[in-house]
C-alpha cells in the first residue's frame, strides 16, 4: 500500500479529500470509523446511516467527534458536507444520493437489504466497498455487471480474509509463481453450532451472536472462499471443501504440502479451500507452483523448500484497518480488491443444520437452521440447489433431515424480493459458464 498512503497525503495536503459514507454501526462499523477519523489522512467519513440512529451518534463519539447532525434529506447532508459537519441519519438512501460522497462502505452484512442500497449507489455514481461476502458470494457477478455500466467499482475490502487472500495471490501470480490453492486459516470449523453456543463468545467481544456462529458453523467461510473463487477463477475440490483440520499450532509451513490432493491442485484451475488449527493464526496462504528449473532452485535457496507446492502466506488479518485502502484504490486508482472476474464459479449452497418440519420457515445465516457449504458452480445450477443466501424466509415443502441439502424443489420463496430477481437475472446473464464451468 506504499502507493496508496503517498496518494492520500497529496490528497490530505490539497485539502481535496475523499469523502465516505458507511452504512452500518455494528461491530465492524465502529472500528472502520474509528480508523478513518484517527488515523487516515486525506480521507473524511462524512456520515454513517444506521437504523438505530444513536448507535451512529456514539461511534463518532469513539471516534473523537463529539458534534453530528441526525439529517432528513439529501439536501440537509450535502450542506453538512459542504460546512464540515458529519451527519448521521437511519436513511441509507441519502448517503446513495448524496453527490459529495465520493464512496459507500456497506457494513451490515444483510443481503436482500443492501442488494437495493448497492443499485441506489450504483445510481449515483458511488463506489461501494463491501464487508459483507454474503451478498456478493450471492450475487456479486451481477451487481459487478451494474457496477461496470456504472462505471463504478464494486469490492470487497483489503484486511478481511478475502482481500488478503486476493492481494497474496496478486503477488504470488505477480512473480511468476503459479497459485493453485487460494487458503484460509480457521481455529474451528463445527457446523451444528447456534447463537446459544456462541453466546458467550460474542459477549466477551462484543460482537453478535449470529455473526460468530456464522464463523464457526462453516457458513462465513464459504462465503469468502467463494468470493475468492469468482474472483481468481478457482473451484472446490469437492462440495463443502477439503478443509483438514490439522493438530493445533501445528506451523502451517510444515504441513501445507501434505494437506490436499496434489491432482486437485496442478490439473485446472487450482482450488479454494481452508485448514482449521495450524499457526500463523487466523491468517492466509496460497500454493503455488514454478516449472522453471533456476526458479525452482532460486526458491529454495529462500527457504521455500524445493517444490513442486511452494508456500506462501500472510500471518494476519486486520480487517477494519485496512479497509481505508480499499476506499482509495477504487477512487483514487479504480482498482478493485476483490470482485468477480465474470460470472459465478463457485456458490454457497444450504444444508440442514438440524431436522426441519414442513412448512418451518428457514432462519438466517447463523442461527439455528442452516449452514453453508461450497459447491461448483456447475454441480449446484445441474441439481438445482438452494443458495443460502437465499435461504431466509423460505417455507419449507416437506420434512428434511439433518444435513441433507436444500434444493429449491423444496421450498416456497418470499414473493417480491430484489435478490430473488437478481439472482435469477445472474443466471440469465451467464448462460454459458452453466456449461462451461469445471466440476469437481
């Protein structure tokens, strides 16, 4: 990011800075804001929407800004902008319209909510920079296909997993390594956990129960896996992944090679996947490969072992930290961290958490019903199986046992929901990936 901070000092000292409007004041919110107003220059967070106004009011109040202006209109907002004032306001529309808001931060981690909101951005011009791979693992081809008429960027954020995972293989791709395996690092993987068993956890962090068990039930990583996937090209290789779990702290570096199949690896694409219990931590990595002899010899002189998978990884992620960066590589560079290369390769599909009654309607993600698993693209559309982002709500047929997988034979859906039409308009949009795309 050594461009990147030159370009927001230049920006800082030509008191031209980028102004950002963040949707969401949960815990994700608090620390982007917090980062922003303390430690980014060349950078404003003019306003932050959220539905419980106050909690907007007390993450600048953390922030260090004790004066905001709960608004109404577009108009009351852009006067506050123009006058250095930070609003805030429980209408996220205001901060879409707002012509002086150069970027949108989503953080809210909702789908059918924001799918709307990110079109409003699109609307008027915005660059919208999401923390929330729920949507986008969902329909994140075809909001990037609006996104592109816009003329706008549409991307995941630098410091979660995800970016971090892009940013590595951009580098590992960069040096003329081939990347095979694009990997993500888990402390637990348990897909019968719920809000009562996280409750504890999320209460010691301060964060929502739903979310952490999101993390611990497999959902929230298929999502980023997914992501990562539409946007490098990558498949699974097999439905829910491999995903060993290893002795805890075992060094990442002396098992890495040893963890999947080596064919999955070297004969396509490369792979998404995860290992659950080795250090660094809740970091990254990705597999790589050279078939140049010298290189070869070159890389184990560094210490990358003698092939044919060389290791590479990123022992952290700094999530909200980072996110700034984000922001000004879509403005300042129309760089994009994370988004689809075209259409979807991989999806998150649902599975039964516990057995379900006919006509239950399904909870949301991390809560008591459902988790998600990846699944080729191509496998998932042939059996006609149900995105889990497009799970909540439905009723159910029929009875379903414990971990089956939900098809949308099997359910009822919401009528009049913007991601249903998304996500079929994405199916529309890329026909020929239906056939194209590689199965496991």
């Amino acid at each position: 990011m050594v461009i990147v901070d030159r370009a927001l000092r230049r920006r800082e000292e030509e008191k031209n800075p980028i102004r950002v409007g963040m949707i969401g004041a949960g815990f994700m919110g608090r620390g982007i804001a917090i980062q922003i107003c303390k430690s980014v220059p060349g950078m404003e967070l003019v306003a932050i929407s959220n539905r419980t106004i106050s909690k907007a009011a007390k993450i600048f109040e953390e922030a260090g800004i004790s004066e905001v202006h709960s608004i109404e209109t577009t108009n009351q907002l852009e006067d506050n902008i123009r006058k250095g004032r930070i609003s805030i306001t429980d209408n996220p529309d205001l901060l879409c319209e707002a012509d002086t808001i150069d970027a949108i931060i989503e953080a809210t981690g909702a789908i059918e909510f924001t799918a709307r909101l990110i079109l409003k951005a699109f609307e008027h011009k915005k660059h919208v920079i999401l923390m929330n791979a729920e949507v986008d693992g969902t329909i994140g081809p075809i909001l990037n296909k609006y996104a592109d008429r816009a003329g706008v960027i549409l991307t995941g954020a630098d410091g979660d997993q995800p970016g971090v995972e892009m940013n590595l293989y951009r580098f590992v791709k960069g040096i003329g390594v081939k990347p095979v395996l694009c990997g993500n690092i888990k402390g637990l993987h348990d897909p019968y956990r719920n809000p009562e068993t996280q409750k504890s956890f999320a209460k010691k962090w301060g964060q929502n129960a739903a979310m952490v068990t999101s993390f611990a039930d497999g959902t929230k990583i298929s999502f980023e896996q997914a992501i990562v996937a539409n946007g490098t090209g990558m498949r699974v290789g097999r439905r829910g992944m491999f995903g060993p779990a290893v002795e805890s702290g075992t060094p990442l570096q002396d098992i890495a090679h040893l963890l999947y199949p080596l064919e999955k690896l070297t004969q396509g694409p490369g792979i998404v996947d995860y290992v659950v219990g080795p250090q660094p931590g809740p970091g990254v990595f990705v597999l790589g490969t050279h078939d140049d002899p010298i290189q070869q010899h070159y890389l184990n002189l560094y210490k990358l072992g003698q092939g044919p998978l060389y290791l590479f990884y990123t022992p952290y992620h700094l999530c909200h930290f980072e996110v700034p960066y984000t922001v000004a590589r879509a403005v300042l560079f129309n760089d994009a961290t994370l988004t689809p290369l075209d259409g979807p390769v991989v999806e998150v599909i649902t599975a039964a958490k516990i057995s379900m009654k006919a006509n239950s309607y399904i909870d949301g993600l991390g809560q008591y019903m459902t988790y998600g698993l990846c699944e080729n693209y191509e496998n998932a559309r042939n059996e006609n199986l149900l995105p889990i982002g497009l799970a909540k709500g439905c009723r159910l047929k029929r009875n379903i046992d414990q971990d089956e997988i939900l098809t949308f034979d099997d359910v009822e859906l919401p009528k009049g929901r913007l991601s249903d039409q998304l996500w079929q308009e994405q199916q529309k949009a890329f026909p020929l990936l239906m056939s194209a795309a590689g199965s496991a």
